[in-house]
C-alpha cells in the first residue's frame, strides 16, 4: 500500500491516516508530495489531482485501487486488517466512535479555520486573542473538551476508547492544534493529551514534521518568518 501525503507539519488530513496504520503497525509506503499552493497549475494539485479528481491528500492506493478521504481510508484498513482491531469491538462502543470521527470530519470548523495544524510552532498568545474574540473557538473547545473527558471517563482510559482506535488518530491533530496554541483543558483532557503525544506513532510522525524545515506563507497567517 502506498499512502500518499502532504507536508507533516501542516496536514492534518493526513496526519490520521498515517498516524492509524504506524501506530496499528500495518506495513506502507509513504509518498509525500509537498504542498507548493493550490492552483490547478502548482506541481502539488498535479501529481495529486492524477490520483485524485479533488487535488487533497491524503490518499490510499491499494494494488490499483485508490481510496481517498480520511474516513473512507479508515474505514477502508479497518475492513482488510480486522485483526488490528482499529475500531471498538462492542458495537454500541463502535457506533459512538464513528460518530465523533464524523464530527470531527464535519464539524469544529471555527477551531480548524483560526488555529490551523503548525507542529513546530507555538503560539500562545495567538491561542489567548483566538479564544476571547471568537465565540465559535470556544464553542468548539468546550465540544471536544466534554467529549473526551465523558469518552475517558465511561471507558477508562488510556485512549478515548480503552485501546487505541480510528478516534483517537483522528483526533491527534487536534492535539497539535491544542499544543501549539496552547488552548486551556481540563486536567483530565491535559493528561490524555500527552499520552497520545507519547504514542510511537504520533512521535515518529512529530519527528518527521520538525526535520522538514519549510516555511509556507500560504499555511502560515501568524508568523511572517520561521
């Protein structure tokens, strides 16, 4: 399998799905096409949009079948690796995991939109002015916040669903986000945090974003320089 990425320290999108198959220990090959803008003309949007009508990352290529979109790629390396186990197995647990993933699929667009993924950054005083201007940011805040602490507190922990699961990589980048911005949580959402932090496969993944050295000024709204 090839999964096919864009630059680790700014995509989110594929941060998921590498993130679940390294951490699941399912074998890849990774091919990273780095962002360069997204016109149709940029060298990015070429060599993506020849796999992929849309021109987004991350995709799935699978002996000649090409899956895309972070869901359906989940969804996907659940169905052929079953005995990774990537989604809870009782079903109502199941059920609820999907949920979220969708909801964060869908959903949380004021916290995606004013605190996009920058793993080498941090900047908390843009973290302070986003949360006391932006009611959306907070709504979306006091959401994750309540969900992670009731999903800690009915399953037990360590992860948001007992083991490690198609949520909890889902949900990593948020972590980023949270981190670099330094977004107040909970005591409880704070020690979750760091364990997925301390997962291998978030860890070789935060490595790999801090070796890239790029400095984007199309991902970039506060910071002129690195």
């Amino acid at each position: 399998m090839q999964l096919h990425i864009g630059n680790k320290n700014y995509s989110s999108w594929s941060m998921r799905p590498w993130v679940l198959m390294r951490q699941a220990g399912i074998a890849f090959e990774e091919v990273m096409v780095r962002f360069d803008g997204f016109t149709p003309q940029s060298q990015f949007k070429q060599r993506i949009g020849a796999l992929n009508p849309a021109g987004k990352v991350p995709i799935l290529v699978d002996d000649g079948l090409v899956v895309w979109d972070t869901l359906a790629i989940a969804e996907y390396v659940a169905e052929r690796f079953p005995e990774h186990q990537l989604w809870p197995r009782e079903r109502a647990a199941r059920a609820r995991a999907r949920s979220v993933c969708a909801e964060m699929h869908s959903g949380f667009s004021a916290l995606r939109s004013a605190c996009p993924m920058n793993i080498e950054a941090r900047l908390p005083e843009i973290g302070a002015i986003v949360l006391r201007d932006q009611s959306g940011v907070r709504d979306d805040l006091d959401r994750i916040t309540q969900m992670w602490s009731t999903l800690l507190r009915e399953h037990g922990g360590p992860m948001l669903f007992g083991a490690f699961s198609v949520a909890d990589a889902y949900y990593a980048p948020v972590v980023m986000r949270l981190r670099t911005y330094e977004l107040p949580v909970p005591e409880d959402v704070a020690a979750y945090m760091q364990r997925v932090v301390e997962l291998p496969g978030v860890q070789a993944w935060i490595a790999d974003a801090l070796r890239e050295q790029d400095f984007l000024d199309f991902e970039e709204p506060y910071r002129l320089v690195r």
